[in-house]
C-alpha cells in the first residue's frame, strides 16, 4: 500500500536532515583532530622547551594555520547551518588556534601580526561573550607590551563597560576583567603621573562599590572587597585598606586566608607594627592548607621576625621552611638568603658567608644566587678589605660565566650576563664590562634589555675608560636600531622569570 505523499516528504526531510547532521558532526570531528594534533606538538615541545628546534615551532605555526584553514573552508558548508552546536564548537576551536598564534607571533616579536591575530577574534571568526573578552584584554596587553598606555586605557575602559557584571556565563567571577581597574592604576603610577593615578584609584573604587551594591552577599561582593582593599593600598590609604579586607570572609566567616595575609603585610610593611604582623602570620599559619599560601607565609614570617631582631625564632621558621619545601629551589633559595643574611646583620659574617656559599653552590640559577654572587665582593670593599674584595670580584665572574655556559639560549644566562657586566664595572674593569654588556646585546638584540645593554655601554665607554668616540658608536648602534637613545622609551619584553616555579 502506498503512503501517502505528505507523509513521504515528511520522512525524507527527516532523513535528509539526520544526514545533514550526521556530515556536521563529521565535519566537527575533523578540526578536533587537528587540534588535537596541533596540541600534541605543543605539548612536546613544552615538555622540553630547551631542545625544541626552528622546525618544531614551524610545524606548531603550520598545525594551527591548518586548523584555521580547515574552519574558513567548512563553516560555510549547508550542513553546520543546521547544526548550531557543530558551528559553534568549530567557531571556538578557531578562536583558540588563532589566540595560539597570536602567543607564536608574539615569542618572535611580530606585534603587528599579534593585534591582528586578536583583532580578527570577533570580526573574521564569530566568537561567544568570553572568548571576546579574553581576546580584547589580550589585545589590551600587548599594546601594553608595547608601551601604548592610552591605547591600553580605552580598551580596558571598553572591557569593563561592555562585560558588566564581570561574570561568564556560569555565573563565575572572572578575575581578570576584575583586575582591570587595578592595573589601571599601575599605569598611571609607571607614567608618574599623580593625577591620573587619583583618578584611576577613584574609578576603580567607584566600580568596585557599584559591584557590591548591587550584589551584595555574593562572591562578587567578597571579591570586590579584596579589590578595595588593594586599591586602598595602592593609594596608600593603609586604615581603610586593613578595614576593607578584614570585610573578605570566607564560608567559616572568618577574614579569608588570602586578605589576611595581604592585612599582616601591611602591618608588617608600611603600618609598622610588626608584632601585629607576625600573630597574623602564625595564625595563618594555622589555618592555610594551600602549599603556596604556607610557603609565602613562613618566608614572611621568618623575615619579620629578623627584621624584629628575633634572630633565633627568625632562623628556625627559615629553617623549618627549607625543610618542609626543599623541592622547591627558588623559595629555599629565597630563605636561605634570608638566613644567611640574620647571620649577617648579627655581625657574624663568617657564618653568613659559610651560608652565602651553600646558596651560590646548591641554587646556583636563581636570583638569590646572583645577587648573592655580587654582594660578596660588595662586603668585602664596604669594610676596605681590597684584597678579599678581588678574590672575590674574581669568583663571581667565575660564578656568572659558568651559569652562561651551562645555560646557553635560557633565561638564566642573560640574567648571568647582565649581572656579570655590573661585576666587571664594580671591580672598575671598563674593558670587561663593556664586552659583557656587548654579549648582552647579542644574547637579546630586539628587546629592551638589548637596549639597555648598548645604553650602558655607551656609559661606561664616556665614564669608566674616557672615551667620547666609542661611547658616541653605542648611541649611534642604539638610535639605529631602536630609533632612539633614551631606552626606558623601549617596550619590555617580557623579562625573563627566574623564579616561576610554583608550589604544589
């Protein structure tokens, strides 16, 4: 028996539509591969990053053009106009690849292909309210990057305007939008431009009321306090932040862990009552269960406590923390240099150098360990002891040229080579310094470190060794390659982090 042929068509749309969706899915599952493979290199190359080569990062690059490729060719295909969830899972897998892109053109120093990369987030590629977000304060902060601070403000002040309340779309907090008004206020302190600076803190405040007006008895409300209370800070209004952070509790209604340490370094800091600050230490201490909120707290304490002259106590909270932490090079590197340095201002320095040395032979690539290379010779000159003062200019050298031979391409070794030129220059050896800071240079042309490098050589060329011509040579190396002589006009790459590691 024949159907009858309403019913016919109505089964063949059907069928026809099922098919529609079938091939979208396909199509879908075909870009997941690549990202999937695309992350696969990511994912080797983060694993070793010193060992990866010129072609890993060109395969990286190929993989998400690929991914790119693959959306631009599909999301006009019939069948994602029938699947809204297919198109827009598409659409955010390339918004991500091309926020992966932008960080690849940004490692090579193409600022220009950067804000492209984000600016065609929104325009080329549709993209959801977060992924907008994301990517307009991505863009903000590479034009912070580049020193472009009013460019900076206007899309900061878009950000907050257009994503009020600064929550997604699960109802979250999102934090960096919050921050916002926050680093506006840094901006102007980096301009030394107080009027904007008062202006920025009475912006910032002014938002934060507004969140907490209107959502009271939230995790906006609470966060916002938090926010206060550093804006506070940052004008120096030290009473009014402590009162507004001692406002952030947490589910047991006590002030939360986070704001109380940022309360006990007030007191610790510019309140200068530090013996407020070590009982909120210690009862922080007794309630954190964070690694990262305990090791930062014990760091502080045992600080404050020799800063009090409580050298004893002060030692052993250092010391318990270099035990309870000894996985972790850079906050022991951090307490060991406190502790040498109690030792130190006791006025035992035999001691403090026997710990300076454990410092510089078991966490020879932090920071503490530089410093303390440098501050050695330092000493020695303060009490005019030259001799020692030699020997020990001599091991530093050693020191820094070992760290930039082990550590040849990492961060490590420009930080070795910026601080062995200001050892060559200290010990007064011009001709040293001037080639340390010229293998500066070359270690990181395109940034302001190489900037700064050529500036300094140019100084020490016209103070240190008298001459005019070949200090004139660096300013014109730098104008020609910076457009400029005054380097603190230069953008900032990001600075090398020797101390990144995190707690766990």
């Amino acid at each position: 028996m024949k159907q009858p042929i309403p019913f016919l068509l109505i089964a063949i749309c059907a069928f026809a539509a099922g098919c529609s969706s079938d091939s979208a899915q396909k199509i879908r599952y075909d870009m997941e591969k690549l990202v999937f493979a695309a992350g696969k290199i990511s994912e080797r190359i983060n694993v070793q990053p010193e060992l990866a080569t010129a072609s890993d990062s060109a395969a990286l690059k190929s993989a998400y053009l690929g991914i790119l490729d693959f959306y631009f060719q599909h999301r006009t295909d019939p069948a994602l106009a029938q699947d809204e969830t297919a198109r827009k899972e598409m659409g955010h897998m390339a918004v991500g690849a091309k926020a992966q892109l932008a960080r690849i053109f940004a490692a090579a120093g193409q600022a220009d292909s950067v804000i492209a990369s984000y600016r065609s987030i929104g325009s080329a590629i549709p993209a959801g309210r977060e992924d907008m977000a994301g990517a307009t304060l991505a863009l903000a902060l590479t034009y912070r990057s580049l020193n472009q601070p009013d460019s900076v403000v206007a899309i900061y002040d878009r950000l907050l305007a257009d994503y009020y309340p600064p929550v997604d779309s699960l109802n979250r907090v999102n934090s960096d939008l919050l921050a916002i008004p926050i680093d506006k206020i840094r901006i102007g302190q980096a301009l030394g431009d107080s009027a904007k600076v008062k202006e920025f803190v009475r912006q910032a405040l002014a938002y934060y009321d507004r969140l907490k007006t209107s959502y009271p008895n939230t995790p906006i409300a609470r966060t916002c306090a938090a926010y206060s209370g550093r804006t506070y800070a940052m004008a120096e209004q030290w009473d009014q932040a402590v009162r507004e952070l001692q406002q952030v509790t947490d589910s047991t209604g006590q002030i939360a862990i986070e704001a109380a340490l940022l309360v006990a370094n007030i007191y610790d800091g510019p309140k200068r009552e530090p013996a407020q600050a070590t009982r909120l230490y210690r009862q922080i201490l007794t309630r954190a269960t964070d690694s990262t909120m305990i090791g930062t707290t014990m760091l502080r304490l045992g600080a404050s406590l020799c800063q009090q002259k409580q050298y004893e106590d002060g030692r052993q909270v250092l010391a318990d923390l270099k035990k309870k932490f000894e996985r972790y090079p850079q906050l022991v590197a951090k307490a060991q240099t406190l502790y040498a340095g109690a030792f130190e201002a006791q006025g035992r320095w035999d001691r403090a150098l026997s710990e300076y040395q454990w410092l510089m032979e078991n966490h020879p690539y932090t920071e503490e360990a530089f410093q303390t290379a440098r501050h050695i010779p330092e000493y020695f000159t303060s009490i005019k002891d030259q001799k020692l003062a030699d020997i020990w200019y001599g091991r530093a050298i050693d020191f820094y040229e070992g760290v930039i031979r082990n550590k040849q391409g990492q961060p490590e070794a420009l930080g070795a080579c910026s601080y062995l030129a200001d050892t060559y220059r200290q010990a007064g050896r011009w001709k040293e310094a001037i080639e340390s800071l010229d293998r500066l240079y070359a270690l990181t042309p395109q940034s302001k470190t190489g900037a700064q490098a050529l500036y300094n050589a140019a100084k020490v060329a016209y103070v240190g060794l008298k001459d005019s011509a070949l200090a004139q040579s660096y300013f014109d190396r730098l104008r020609q390659a910076f457009g400029t002589t005054d380097s603190s006009q230069i953008h900032q790459q990001e600075k090398p982090n020797l101390n990144s590691e995190s707690i766990d």
